[in-house]
C-alpha cells in the first residue's frame, strides 16, 4: 500500500479496521470501570491528599511513558505489543484485589499507566494506517464511538454489580475479561492485518525521524489544535472523575443514569454524525459546540431535580460527541501521511496528560476546602479557553482569505513557530 494508493477511494468499514475498533473498546473498558476511584480510595482509607494524586497517576505514568514511546512505534512492531500489553493488562486489573497500601498503589498505578499507554499507541498505530484519507471524519467518528462505548456500558454495570460484591475491587478485576476477549480476536486476525502491514509503504513502517517530528510541532495548524483537544480533555476529566461526588452533594441525580445517557448521546450523535461530518465546515461546528457546552458545565452544580440533571447529561453527550471527532479530522487532515499515526497517539497524550493533571489540581482543591461544584466552573474555563482559540484559528483562515475548515488550518500549519 504505497502513499499514492492510500489517498485513492478505499473502504473504511474493513474487516481489519473493525477488529481494531473492537480491540480499543477492550482496553477503554478497563478505563471506564475507574469512575469511581477517587470514591473508592476513600472506602479503603487512603488519606484524602493522596487521593487525587493517586487518581491521576495511572494517567501520568501514561503521559510520561508515551513520548518515549512514539518516537519508536510503527505499523511493524505494532501488532507484536498489542498482544504483549493486553496479557499485562489482565494482570494489573487483578491487582487491584489486594493492593490497600499507598506504596502499594503508587507501584500499581505506575504499571497501570505504563500497560495502557502500550497497548493504546500500538493500536492507534496501527487502525490509523486502515483510515482512507477522505473518509477521515466518519473514520474518527467510529473510531471515538470505540472508546466510548465503554464509558456508556461500564458504570451503570458496575453500580448494578456493586452492591453483590465485597468493594470496587471486584469489578475492576473482573473487566479483564474484556483483554481477553481482545486477545481473542486478536489471534483471529493477526494474520490479516500482518499481510496488510507488508504491503504498506516502507514510509509507513518505518518509525518517525527526529527532525520530522520536531517539523511536525513546528506546524501550527497541529499545535492550535492539539492545544484545543487538552481544554476540552480538562473538561471532560472534570466530569470523569468528580461526577459521582458532585452527585452524591447535589442529590440531583443518579451518577450512573448521567454517564448512560451522556454516552449514548454521545454515540448516537456520532453514529449518526459520522455520514455527515466530512461534509461540514468543521471549525465552525467545533467553535458553536463547545459555546453550547459552557452553560452545560456551569449548571450542573446547580442542578436541583432529576429532570434537570439528566437533560444536563444529555446536552453534554450531544456537545462532546460532535466535537472530539471533529477536532481528531481536522488533525489528521492537517497531517503528513507518515506522521498521522504519532499525531493522532498525541491526541492520546493529551488525554493522558488531563487525566492526570485534572484529578491532581482537583484534588488539591478539594483537600483545601473547596467544594465540587468549583471544580465544575474551572471546567467551563477550560471549554471557553478552547472556543476562543477555535475561533482564533478561523479568523486567521478568513484573513487569509480561506473560508473552508481543512484549508485554513492547511494554511496555519504552514506558518512555522
């Protein structure tokens, strides 16, 4: 598959594709079941200013792990750590059934994180490489419905399952059944996708050149929009990881309905959105989504009845299904073909880098004296921060004469620092 090949018309819904897709769903499983973590380390006795620390460290050792790990990962050694890191993954989810010490949790928090930045970049270097070019919105679009499906089927499993088991613990062990049914169906196709990967460009195999990567942050068009997709991450760390306690202070709601119905929103606005979104202006739509998410962050600690609580959740889904696929195609519009797959782990590293940082300054906060619903109100920052540069991006586009999405930022990008 030569760089020409790529940008001609090819299927997205392949069958490698599919089982890549299947694969990500697995490892977000073992992600999603983590909602109540902070929750939880206070049932186990760890002091509240570990607390937030510890939340964030599984995704710390993530953030430090993946850029050692980028500049070294390809579509050819891809599918061997796939493997390796999905067997790690079951053993670090048992851990979790006796580990009650901080010593203890930092160690397995650190595996944790070390497991999971493994096993996603070499997906994402791999399901990248099965993206036809023009179909990049729909691609992200199902891509981003992979990651959250788990997030709108875990946490009300869970707390259906909670009052049958003896803690939290349990249900975090048992969602390694996840890993191994993607071994499952990794084992099924590898010899598919490995036929795929030898005949791709040995521009695609090989692993990224130092001076392209530093090339590569020279973009601006990648770095604004890199930029916008961490505030939008704050943000959704935010309601990730506090939602639960901020519930359980309004009494406003049940925390496990609002991530159902935030979820399915948000996957049935990507489903749907997916047949549509390579046809929109996308910095538009970016830009008007995340002014609706704004209100929607700043009147959730203010919620006061069921019916309120869950249109909030509704609206939330709606706002964070049409902007995170949007944003991760816009990214890969402006990308070198040899450089999409780090660009789009980068998306990654910028989750990695909110969900640490997120629960640490919560957290902080919080030991101090301050209530939940601040930390909802500094979410909207994050979100209003991300709109305006948005918006900065398209003005500088319209000065330049350029009205289309793509193009635009085509344009910033190449504007050097």
């Amino acid at each position: 598959m030569t760089l020409d090949a790529m940008s001609a018309p090819r299927k997205l819904l392949s069958f490698e594709f599919t089982a890549l897709c299947f694969i990500i769903v697995a490892a977000f499983c073992n992600v999603s079941v983590f909602y109540s973590f902070y929750h939880y380390l206070g049932t186990i006795d760890i002091p509240v200013p570990w607390r937030g620390f510890l939340v964030g460290l599984e995704p710390m050792s993530a953030f430090v792990l993946r850029l050692l790990v980028l500049p070294w990962l390809n579509a050819r050694n891809a599918l061997t750590l796939t493997a390796v890191s999905l067997v790690f993954l079951i053993a670090v989810s048992c851990s979790y059934l006796w580990v009650t010490s901080v010593p203890a949790m930092i160690v397995l928090r650190m595996a944790h994180g070390t497991v999971f930045v493994l096993l996603t970049s070499a997906v994402i270097a791999l399901v990248v490489n099965f993206i036809p070019g023009e179909k990049s919105g729909r691609g992200f679009g199902i891509l981003s419905i992979a990651t959250m499906v788990p997030f709108a089927i875990i946490p009300p499993l869970a707390e259906a399952l909670l009052p049958h088991v003896r803690s939290e613990a349990d249900v975090y062990a048992a969602v390694s059944v996840f890993s191994v049914i993607a071994i499952l169906i990794l084992l099924a196709v590898r010899g598919r996708i490995g036929r795929a990967v030898q005949g791709m460009d040995g521009a695609l195999l090989r692993r990224p050149t130092f001076p392209e990567i530093r090339e590569n942050f020279r973009l601006r068009g990648v770095v604004f929009l890199l930029s916008t997709i961490l505030l939008v991450y704050l943000a959704h760390a935010t309601v990730f990881y506090f939602m639960k306690d901020l519930s359980l202070a309004t009494g406003a709601g049940d925390v496990g309905l609002f991530f159902t119905l935030s979820m399915v929103t948000m996957i049935a606005v990507r489903a749907l959105g997916a047949l549509v979104f390579d046809r929109m202006e996308k910095l538009s739509t970016v830009r008007k989504t995340l002014v609706l998410l704004v209100p929607c962050l700043l009147l959730l600690p203010l919620a006061s009845s069921p019916v309120t609580y869950d249109l909030l959740a509704v609206i939330y889904g709606f706002s964070m299904g049409v902007v995170l696929p949007l944003l991760n195609a816009l990214l890969f519009s402006v990308s070198p073909p040899s450089l999409r797959g780090l660009n789009t782990n980068m998306t990654l590293f910028t989750l990695d880098a909110a969900y640490f940082l997120l629960p640490y300054f919560g957290g902080t906060l919080i030991a101090l004296g301050a209530g939940f619903d601040v930390l909802f109100y500094i979410a909207a920052v994050f979100v209003l921060a991300a709109a305006a540069l948005v918006l900065a991006v398209g003005r500088r586009g319209r000065k330049e004469g350029v009205t289309d999405a793509a193009p635009a930022l085509h344009d910033v990008s190449r504007t050097s620092q």
